[in-house]
C-alpha cells in the first residue's frame, strides 16, 4: 500500500434514532440512521402501516371493479 492516500480508519459507533447502537470500522467518526436491523419490519416482523389521508381505501376504491370480475 502507499503511505499518504488512504482516508483513516477507525472504529466507529452507529446509532439508530430507536437508540440501538452497533460498532463498526469505517472512515467517518459517527454515523446516524433512522433505521436499523432491530427496529426495520422486515426484521421485526411487525408490519407498521401508516395510512394518510385514506389513500389505502381510495386504491381499493378505484380497483375494485377489477376485483370483482
């Protein structure tokens, strides 16, 4: 390797807005996300629906001649 090119690397912490915190190595010093493994449905298994404004019932609406036949 050349001596003087490569950003530093050190251990890091990143943390999640649900205050999970994973160690990690990295170039950056701190690293925040929204979103992480022990929060994310996918992994969790809770599915968390957020319905604004009733789009869910106006799609269904829209569609549902379609269903029918």
């Amino acid at each position: 390797m050349k001596e003087g090119i490569h950003p530093e690397y050190h251990l890091t912490a990143i943390k999640c807005a649900c205050g999970n915190t994973v160690e990690a190595g990295s170039t950056k010093a701190d690293i925040s996300v929204e979103i992480c493994s022990a929060c994310h449905p996918f992994f969790t298994g809770k599915q968390k629906l957020v319905d604004t404004a009733g789009r869910i019932e106006r799609f269904r609406k829209k569609y549902e001649k379609y269903q029918k036949k």
